[in-house]
C-alpha cells in the first residue's frame, strides 16, 4: 500500500476514535441534556450515530491536514518571503513583442 495512502487510513481512523471519545464526553457530561433525548426518543440512536459519524469525518479530516501540513520541510533561506525573480541569460532577444491589430466589432466606426 503506498504510504499516503496508509497515512489517510491511520489518521482518518485517528480521527474517528478523537470523535468516538468526543460523542462519549458529551454524552456523559450530558452536555445540553444529549443523554436524556438520546435514550428516551425513538430516534435517539440515530442521532447519537449521526453525531459520531459527521464528528468523525470533521475530526479525521483535521487529523490528516495536521498530518500532512507537519511534514513540510523548513526552507528557510532567509529573504523572508520575498522571492526575487530568476535572471535569464538571453531572454530579451528571445521574447519580442509583436502588434497584432485588433478590430472592435462592438462599436463600429462613426
């Protein structure tokens, strides 16, 4: 398995347990009275799945963008982001402007 690949998988599933443990927190500081409409309503399993399921994928998706953004190298050369552009050596005599004449069919003339 290439390793971006492996490294989605283990992050997305990461972020899966970070939402596991986040869902079980609100249900057990029953958080806005979650874990009373959740074991009294008819649809409350639904909701609780719902809630793990839309925090997993927002969680795991942090999780991997943390991941990745972490494994930049530090290229630091010192001109502070001011990038200077690259000198061509005989770049004039190549590029050479030529006039193209242009009729302006919107307007025509007086």
């Amino acid at each position: 398995m290439p390793k971006l690949v492996s490294l989605y998988i283990r992050h997305t599933m990461i972020g899966f347990v970070l939402s596991a443990a986040f869902v079980s927190m609100l249900m057990f500081f029953n958080v806005a009275n979650l874990w009373h409409l959740v074991t009294h309503v008819s649809g409350g399993w639904l909701a609780a799945a719902l809630l793990f399921m839309f925090n997993g994928i927002v969680f795991s998706g942090v999780q991997f963008g943390i991941a990745v953004m972490s494994m930049a190298r530090d290229e630091d050369d010192g001109s502070r982001g001011r990038r200077q552009p690259e000198r061509v050596r005989g770049l004039a005599e190549v590029l050479v402007p030529i006039p193209v004449p242009v009729s302006d069919r919107r307007h025509p003339p007086r």
